[in-house]
C-alpha cells in the first residue's frame, strides 16, 4: 500500500475496529510498548514524539511516567483512532504530569520543526511508509543532536502465529487476496533485522541496537471463548478478508478461525500465545 492507501484505511474499516476493540487490543500489546519505553533515557523536560500513537494509550502512559516540563506529542493518520485519544486523555486528566498533544498527519512529511524532540518512540506505528528510508531520514531531522529512536515492531509472520493464525484459518475457506510484495508496508514491514538496519542506516541514524524480543501474552483470563472471539473475528486482515467475502463463504470462514483460535484458549488463562518482536534503537 501507499500512504494515501493507509491514510484510507486507517480512517475507515482499520481505524474504526481498533476504537472498538481499544481495550483488548491494549491487554494484548501494551507490554511490548513498555519494554520499548524502559530502553530509551530522557532527560527532564524531555520533548517526545509518538509516531503512529493511534489510540493514543501509549502516549499518555509516557505523559504519566514523564515530568512536568516535558511534552508528549502523539501523531497518526487516523482521525477516528485520535478522536478517542482526546476522549482518554480528557478522562484521564488528572494522572498525567507531561503536557501532551494530538497531531493528525502522516509522520513521514515534514509536520514538526527540524531538532524539535529529544526522543522518537513507536510502537507498531513505523512498518506501514510506502519509502521507509526517506520517512526515517525526515523523522531524523526532527531530533536535536544525539537524539534517540526506540520503537517496537513484529518480527517474521512465522515467529506469530497467533497474529497469523486468523488470516491462515479464513484462508482455508476464502480465495487469496494478491500477494503482498516482501517488505511492502504492512504490519511485517520491518520484520527483516538487515532490512532495518539497512533503512536505518541510510536514513543517517547511528548506534542501531535491534534486539529480539519474545513475550508471552494473554488476554480475556476470566472470559469464555466464545467472549473473546467475537472480538478477535472483527480485528486484522482476516476480519477485512472475511467481510468482503461472498457471503456463502462467511459463516464457513468464521468457522474455520473459530476452531484454530481455539487451540490458544485455556480456561483461567484466556487466549494466550509467544510472540516475537524486534526492540530497535538508534542515535541521531
């Protein structure tokens, strides 16, 4: 996809599942976005920049965790994803002590000032620019001198398979879609180790660490089955495959991802699963 692409999806069907699904989806990737957070060193009255903030939990976690000089910035393409950012951070007014703002706009132009920020952070937000070195290359500019990069992406879809396990299962049952081209922007976008330090590196950054990162998640413990799985058919690609499927084939479809998402469900646990990450840091 191009960023015009991304920019409709994300304001459409994508974005409007993630504002539904916020709560969960949060239960399930928030800790890969903590490790990422502990890995980057600020100073006080730190200005930080959150590309692809989404729903905006991850920055006004930092806004709890920063001072009260510091200012948090979240930019995403995703009006209706943002508006709910807005909500939350009215909600939660009172637990935050860093200033914090809301941008909508692609993070791959030129929306900030050049030196602006102490620090980049993402979580799953830098995999979907159709010319990722350039993106880097312009979200560089943005760091003052020996300003920090730390963001958290997915390694390769064979190391997750319960992020994969859906679209396989939908697929049992459903034609393909076309082929995704290798390192097309997307969720495994970055999921090449020399892939990032290629972008990286030719974007300008240096001091690159990317470490592999495997967690053990879970969610809905004191949910059925049934429960969370009427969440999880309406998130990712096989949610969208499924949906614009002949509708003879969509009851079989949702079937077939019914039985192989089971297999990760435990009573007392909920759906549980390892999955795998790249922690990547860099220097301006």
């Amino acid at each position: 996809m191009d960023n015009q692409q991304q920019r409709e999806m994300w304001n459409g069907r994508a974005g409007a599942s993630w504002v539904r699904h916020n709560t969960l989806l949060e239960q399930l990737l928030a800790e890969p976005g903590r490790r990422c957070m502990d890995s980057l060193s600020l100073p006080v009255g730190a200005q930080l920049l959150d590309v692809g903030c989404g729903c905006g939990n991850q920055t006004l976690e930092w806004a709890s965790r920063l001072d009260s000089q510091s200012k948090i910035t979240g930019v995403d393409i995703s009006e209706p994803m943002l508006a709910l950012a807005e909500d939350l951070k009215a909600a939660n007014q009172s637990a935050l002590n860093a200033a914090v703002e809301f941008v909508v706009g692609d993070a791959s132009d030129a929306l900030f000032p050049n030196e602006a920020f102490d620090a980049i952070y993402s979580r799953f937000g830098v995999m979907f620019f159709a010319d990722p070195t350039a993106a880097f290359a312009t979200l560089r500019e943005t760091l003052k001198p020996q300003g920090q990069l730390g963001f958290v992406c997915w390694q390769s879809p064979a190391l997750n398979p319960f992020f994969t396990a859906p679209m396989q299962a939908a697929l049992s049952v459903l034609p393909p879609p076309p082929p995704a081209k290798p390192g097309a922007p997307g969720p495994f976008g970055l999921a090449d180790k020399e892939v990032i330090e290629r972008v990286l590196t030719d974007a300008g950054f240096t001091n690159l660490t990317i470490d592999p990162l495997a967690l053990d998640l879970s969610v809905g413990a004191s949910q059925s089955f049934e429960e969370i799985f009427e969440e999880l058919i309406q998130i990712g690609p096989a949610a969208a495959l499924i949906a614009e499927s002949d509708p003879a084939l969509k009851e079989p479809a949702r079937t077939a991802v019914y039985e192989r998402l089971s297999e990760f469900y435990s009573p007392g646990k909920g759906v549980s699963f390892e999955a795998n990450f790249w922690l990547v840091n860099a220097v301006r």
